[in-house]
C-alpha cells in the first residue's frame, strides 16, 4: 500500500503550462472570432508552452540519469575488485 508522494511542481513547470493552457484558449477564441491572427499567435503560444514543458521534464530526467548514476558507482567502489568485476561482467553480458 505505498502511497505517491506528490511533489509540487516547478515554478518552470507551472509557466510552461500556463503558457500552454492561454495558447489553446487563444486558438479556441480565435475560431470563435474567425481571427488568423489570433489562431496564429495561439498556435505559437500552444507551442512555446509545449517545449519549455518538455525541456523542464528532460531536464529533471538527466538529473535523475545523474543522481542514479552516482548512487551505482559509489555502491560499486565499495565491491572488492573480482565481485565488481563479476557485476560488471553480468551487466554487460546478460543473460
């Protein structure tokens, strides 16, 4: 019965997604109005929101890739040499 703890998002996050969230309103508003120009500038926001999103995920994502990889080889360099040598060897050869 393990409960998720949620952690509270990013203030990047809460950005990225606001700037999402006003895009697709703009381009509803915009089919509302029959407004190129705002459909557009909706679509661009729509976007921008998008990838900032994105790239605030990924960056949380390398730090998790880094944090894990730093757990690993501290657990290896506390292994005599032969079992870090039989770890090793099972990793790259599985199965």
């Amino acid at each position: 019965m393990d409960k998720q703890i949620r952690t509270p998002e990013s203030k990047n996050e809460a950005v990225a997604r606001m700037i999402g969230v006003g895009g697709v309103l703009a381009v509803g508003g915009g089919l509302i109005l029959r407004s190129r120009i705002v459909c557009g500038l909706g679509l661009l926001m729509t976007i921008a929101g998008a990838s900032l999103y994105a790239r605030v995920k990924l960056a949380e994502r390398h730090q998790k890739i880094e944090e894990a990889e730093s757990d690993i080889r501290a657990e290896l360099d506390k292994l005599d040499p032969v079992a870090r040598a039989q770890v090793l060897k099972d990793i790259v050869l599985p199965g």
